[in-house]
C-alpha cells in the first residue's frame, strides 16, 4: 500500500492505495464519484475523462499513485442537479445527450477546451471533441451546446 494525498473538486483527501489502483477506481470505488464513467478501459472513448491540474486527461490510463499531489476535477465539480453550470445547462437546452454515458467525459473535455481555446468554429470544437465518443447523438447536439456555452462565456 502507498498513501497518497490528492485534492478532488477542492477537498483533500489522503489514503493507503495499492499502486495498481488506476485513478477511474479510486474516484468511484474509493470516493464514491460515480460520474466518471469507465468505458473502453484504453483511453480510447474519453467517458472517463478528468482533469488533473488542469487538464483534460483519462483517468482509465492514470493509476492513483501518479497523481500524488495532484488536484482533480471531476463532472461533480461541474454544478448539482438544483444548480447546473452554465456548460450543463447548455447540453440540457440543446439535448446534447441521449443516454448520456459519454455526457461526464463530453462535459469535462468542453471544460477544458474552454478553458485553453477560443473555440471559433465548428471545425474546432470537433476537432477539440474527437477524443471522445459518442454513439447516440451524432454530435450536432453537442456541438450546438459548446457553441452555447461558448458564447456565454
């Protein structure tokens, strides 16, 4: 077992973890944040992505142990269901989700294109969403959102 201290959505947490446990199972297993979904488990889909000091990342690839010091944020970070942040609200308004498994990796690689890009055109938030997969929307939704969220900022 190896301690770490990491930092989840603005609390500290320390605990004994064995150096395999990957990152997706310390936040659902140990934490209890079950919005990180784990899809693929090969970083191929982005259900699972987080951001660790700030950006984007799959949290299947990342084991707890690396992190050490790290802040995370997860999709809870993101708003409640009484009190959706403005990224969230948009996916609600333009229906951005169907069975919403990819929804918590989708908001959380948004968070971070936002964040870094200006994000001008289409081309450029799909190219910034390429990572992650989606096979009910069809992405028109979901591209209609970030434009949204986009021009709110």
């Amino acid at each position: 077992m190896t301690t770490i201290r990491l930092t989840v959505n603005g609390t500290t947490h320390e605990r004994a973890v064995e150096p395999r446990l990957l990152l997706a199972d310390f936040l659902r297993g140990t934490l209890g944040l079950t919005g990180t979904h784990v899809g693929c488990e090969h970083g191929v889909c982005g259900a699972c992505t987080v951001l660790v000091d700030g950006d984007s990342m799959r949290s299947c690839l990342l084991f707890a142990v690396q992190l050490d010091g790290c802040a995370i944020e997860t999709v809870e970070s993101l708003g409640t269901l009484n009190d959706l942040s403005p990224l969230q609200e948009a996916f609600r308004e333009h229906h951005a989700l169907q069975c919403g498994f990819c929804t918590p990796g989708m908001l959380m690689t948004v968070t971070d294109l936002l964040r870094k890009y200006p994000l001008a055109t289409d081309e450029q938030i799909r190219e910034g969403l390429s990572g992650n997969l989606c096979r009910c929307t069809g992405y028109e939704h979901i591209v209609a959102a970030v434009r949204t969220a986009r021009d709110a900022r």
